[in-house]
C-alpha cells in the first residue's frame, strides 16, 4: 500500500531528464530589450550587450507609435578566431524564408509569415558595427516592416501646409539633395530617400526617418552646415556624409505626412523649372522594383502602390534648387 507521500511523489508530471547542449548549437539568447524603429515595436533577444547597443545606435530616436504585434529578433554571437570583417553577405528567397549568408559564421534567416528573424554572427563582426547594422541587424527587422505593415517607397519626403511630395527617381536622380534643400526652405522633413507607405490605412500615409539625413559629398558646397563634416563609412554604396537633423532648430521633423503629389525628379533641364505630367504606368513599374514578400504580402502591397498613385503624379525638370524649390511650394499651395 502506498503512502501519501509516495502517492503525491507518483503523480507529479515526470521530469525531463537535463541534457548537456550539443556543441553545435548557438549560445542562448539571455538578453531582451524593446525598440521602435519607424514606431513600430521589435523585439531583440540576444547573448551579447555589444548587439542591443548596435540596435540602440541605429533605433534608439524613435519612440512607440504603432501597436503591431511586435517583430521579433533573435542574434546569437558565437566566437570566432578570426579578426577580418565578414564577407558581403549573399540573399536567397524561399518563400516564406528570406535568407542571406556571409559565410559559416555569419548568416540569417527572415520568415516573413510569423515576423520573426533569426541570426548567428561572429564575434569579428561585432568589431565592424557599420557592416553588422547595414548588412544583418537592420534588415532582420525591416524586411517585415516593409512587407507586413508598410510598402517601401525608393523616395524622399517633404510636406508643406500639410501637403506631402514624395521625390521619386533612381540612385543619383538628386532625392535627398532636393529633399534638404527643401527642409532648409522650412517644409517638413520626412525622409531623404527611403519612405514608407503605411498599410491599414486608406489615406496615403507615409513615415520615414526623419532624424537624420545623408547626403553625397559633392552636397557640401551647396549646405555651409555639412562643410568640414568628415564622410560617413558605408558599407556599401558612394561616400555619403550623414548626420542628425535633431541639432539643427531650423528643421522642422516631420515623423509622417499624407502624400498629395508624386514627382520624378529630371535635373538635367536647361531652362526654368518646368511640372509635366508623368505616365502612371512608369510610376507604377518604378514603385513595384522594390517590393518582395509572399504572394499574400505582396498583395496588400501592390493594393498600397494603386492606392498611393491616386495622387498627382508629375515630372520635376530643373537644374538649380532654388527655383525649383519655389515651383514646388507652387504646387503644394495653389494645386498647379
């Protein structure tokens, strides 16, 4: 007959034996902190604090504005005898899976159909923070940005009296140059060049970073503030010299604006600035470039693209900013 004690003892669930870690398994993730990159919430789990503060450096601006259910993120350093900077990374998609790989020690993994990431970096890539922000930490985040809740936008961002202009055009068309000149002028300051389309919403809503900004070097003889400044490393790309805008009391930040005017940008006109109408379909074909995700994410952002080119859509031909700028405010104030 058995005792109370033993049959307490009997009916407690069985206990899993404790088995040591194989030796091919990634350190565990002991620590968790919250960021809010473009307001929307991500979750960093992580064996290294040299991680939240890579993530605090390129997140730590911006404040909680949406309550999406939260990213989540996963970055394991494992040791590495090595001290060079990882290679560039490769990029795979199979769908649901958005894969990317450096080399052994160095790789992640994206599954856009439950917002979560998952990496393993090595202890040499924490000693180049610009190559792991740009190539791993970043995009373990934005790419669910950017497919789940908002469309990404190859563009610039302005807004005056309430009215927002995206400035559109490929690598080098003058986005982030026309961008600040206009900033400068006294609109609000989205974005330099990447802006993004909230989904959810039927307005054309559009947020960017609006705390910092970079620039070309050859900008620096047309902005007195950014002469002297030395140009910012990157890890792919031109030179560029980047700084915050938050020091600068003239520059009114703008977190979001409702777009009203597309404009693709032609600065190789000769004569005074001119506004032509640009064919949607071109738009269209330029916007779609950009975009990635599953067919369902894909949906909901091609659905985002038809709803953003409700607004004028024109081209910009000019070849000085100043009177462009003025033939801009134009047409944010008067519609014309």
């Amino acid at each position: 007959m058995m005792m109370p004690a033993e049959i307490e003892t009997a009916s407690e669930p069985a206990r899993l034996p404790e088995y040591p870690r194989h030796p091919l398994e990634v350190p565990e993730v002991t620590l968790r902190q919250m960021f809010y990159p473009h307001g929307f919430p991500v979750e960093v789990r992580t064996n290294s604090a040299a991680i939240l503060s890579n993530f605090e450096s390129s997140w730590e601006m911006f404040e909680k504005r949406f309550d999406t259910e939260p990213i989540h993120v996963y970055v394991h350093v494992i040791e590495s005898a090595s001290l060079e900077c990882p290679p560039t990374p490769e990029h795979h998609i199979m769908q649901p899976l958005v894969m990317w790989m450096a080399d052994a020690a160095n790789f992640g993994v994206v599954d856009l159909s439950n917002r979560t990431s998952r990496l393993v970096v090595s202890a040499a890539a924490l000693r180049y923070p610009l190559y792991l922000q740009y190539f791993f930490l970043e995009p373990a985040a934005t790419s669910h940005l950017s497919t789940r809740y908002t469309t990404p936008v190859h563009a610039g961002c302005v807004a005056l009296d309430g009215r927002g202009m995206l400035f559109c055009g490929e690598s080098g068309a003058g986005k982030s140059t026309l961008s600040w000149a206009c900033a400068r002028a006294g609109w609000g300051y989205v974005s330099d060049d990447a802006t993004f389309l909230l989904h959810g919403k039927d307005e054309r809503v559009v947020t960017g970073n609006c705390h910092k900004v970079r620039l070309r070097l050859p900008a620096a003889e047309l902005f007195p503030e950014i002469a002297g400044l030395e140009p910012t490393p990157r890890a792919e790309g031109k030179p560029s010299i980047e700084f915050p805008t938050a020091n600068l009391p003239h520059i009114r930040q703008a977190e979001a604006a409702q777009v009203d005017f597309i404009v693709f940008l032609n600065r190789n006109w000769g004569g005074s600035p001119e506004l032509t109408p640009y064919p949607r379909e071109k738009a269209r074909s330029f916007m779609h470039q950009v975009l990635f995700g599953t067919p369902e994410l894909l949906a909901v952002q091609y659905a985002a693209v038809e709803r953003l080119l409700t607004a004028e859509v024109y081209e910009l031909r000019y070849n000085s900013l100043e009177p462009a700028i003025e033939r801009l405010r134009l047409l944010a104030r008067e519609g014309r």
